[in-house]
C-alpha cells in the first residue's frame, strides 16, 4: 500500500527587515523548518496563516514569503492568520488594547487574496478531501463572509471523500466545542477569547464539520500543540515555528517550536511532532503586540 506524507505548518510569521520592527530569529527559524519540511518529502504542504509578521500592515512581507513558498519543491495550501488580514471581530475592547480598531477589514481579506488566491478552497487528493477558510471572517459582518458561508453551504452538500481534513487559523474552540462564548473585557478570559473562534459562527463552523464527516481539523493562532477528540473528530492545535506562545494553558500542552507530520497509509492518517533542529537566538527590534495600521 502506498504511503505518502502531508505536513501541516503554521504561524510562521516571517518579516523583513525593512519594517519597523523585525525578529530575525523568527525568519531563521522558518529557514530551519522550511529545510525541515523539505527533508520530510511530503506532497503537499498545509500552511495555517501568520505567514508574515505585519502582512496586513506592510503588503511587500506576504509577497515575499509568498515567493518563498512558491519556491517549494511541492505544492503549498494556506489560509490567511490574524497577523496577515487583522485580528477576529469584535465591537468591545479589551483590558488592554483597543481591540475593536484591530478588527479584520474588507481590505485586509482582499488584499491577501489578491496575493495568494482564494480565501477558502477543497480539494482531493488520494481519497482525502482537504478544506481550509479564512475563518477570521466568521463573526465580522463583512461581504466576505457571506461568501464564506455559501461556499460552506456548497461543501455540507457535497458527495462525501473518505476522510476529511480541515484547516483554520483559530482555534475552533479551546476547551469543548460547546464552551460559552468567552469575555473580552474579563482579564482572565482574555486569552481564550483570543484563540478562538466565537458563537454564532462556531456553532455553524461546527455543524459544516460533522455534516461533511471531518476526521481531523488543523488550527494554528495558538503556538501551543494540544489534541483534543469529540465526536470522533480529533483536533490539532499547532505549534508555531517562530515563537512560543501559552505553554502553561494545558497541563499537556507542548509549546516547543516545530511542525506536524502526518503519514497517510490506507484510511490511516498517523500524526507526529517534528521539533526544529535549531532554534534561533537572534535578536530584533521594534515593539511586540498589534499596532494599529495607521501607526
Ligand atoms: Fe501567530
């Protein structure tokens, strides 16, 4: 039986040097996993967003790793993350930042668009059906996601494949797809509103999993690895190349950097953890956090 091989990659966040504020760690660290990914062959790679490190803000750095990927010895697949569009929608501002002028923009999903393509896209390959979306449109009100949610409707219809993988940039959910939405404006919930993906869009995003027979949903935004299974769908919460992130949110959560391996045999799908060889030590420059397009 034949084996073959995908590779699920995700906040990457690879900058320039040119910008305001650079982390040359983060791009060697992507030099390391690329080399990685290379190595292990796969057919196609998964990219989960946070391409850049200020897509949204500076147009040149998602052309740039664009380029980068386009260069890849094999086919790449990648939704947009909230560094490259702007963050997931929100009209009440959190206890630190002014969250709702963070918010995801028409021009922010069109603008990555018009570099990579489609903001969410299906395809089969070997019997597997691969979805990804540009989930940071759930919730936002814009036209784009009114498109997003017919191209949806279009999936929950379709002739079943015999396995299903999704791919997000958030997290469906954190804890249990169930959980209540959490509250920005709390300072110990902060986070977990952050991360994932709120109610009434989850619940639909939820239901469009069960309805096209997902086995497997990918998600990045996190940094942190954590698997988790309900209804027999397991989710992977990836890890981040570039930096750690929320290590301490699960007593089993691994927020080493590296990527997701998984090895198709049959109906199998077998995932492992690859670690990156090396870890940048490298130090930047600039501010961290999310400064706002006009600064
Ligand atoms: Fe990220």
């Amino acid at each position: 039986m034949e084996e073959w091989t995908f590779v699920h990659v995700t906040d990457i966040h690879v900058g320039s040097p040119d910008s305001f504020r650079f982390a040359p760690a983060w791009n060697e660290n992507w030099k390391t996993a690329r080399s990685q990914i290379i190595a292990a062959d796969p057919d196609f790679l998964l990219v989960g967003g946070d391409v850049a490190r200020d897509g949204l803000l500076h147009r040149s750095e998602l052309e740039q790793i664009k380029a980068d990927l386009d260069s890849l010895p094999f086919p790449y697949h990648v939704i947009p993350g909230n560094m490259d569009i702007g963050n997931k929608y929100t009209d009440i501002a959190g206890p630190r930042r002014d969250d709702p002028s963070l918010n995801v923009t028409e021009k922010g999903l069109a603008q990555f668009e018009s570099i990579f393509g489609p903001l969410w896209w299906s395809f089969d390959h070997k019997n597997i059906r691969f979805s990804g979306l540009s989930d940071i449109a759930i919730n936002s009100g814009l036209p784009q996601e009114a498109r997003l949610w017919r191209w949806v409707e279009d999936q929950n219809v379709r002739p079943h494949a015999a396995r299903h993988v999704w791919l997000s940039h958030h997290a469906p959910f954190i804890d249990s797809p169930d959980e209540p939405n959490f509250n920005i404006a709390e300072p110990g919930q902060y986070h977990d509103w952050y991360f994932g993906i709120d109610e009434p869009g989850r619940g639909r995003l939820l239901e469009s999993f069960k309805l096209t027979r997902a086995n497997i949903v990918l998600s990045g935004h996190i940094h942190c690895r954590h698997k988790q299974k309900f209804d027999a769908i397991e989710y992977y919460k990836g890890p981040s190349t570039a930096f750690s992130q929320w290590g301490d949110r699960w007593p089993e959560g691994d927020d080493t950097l590296g990527f997701q391996r998984f090895d198709v045999s049959g109906s199998q799908i077998r995932q492992s953890f690859v670690p990156l060889t090396q870890f940048s030590s490298s130090t930047g420059y600039g501010p961290g956090g999310h400064p706002r397009p006009s600064t």
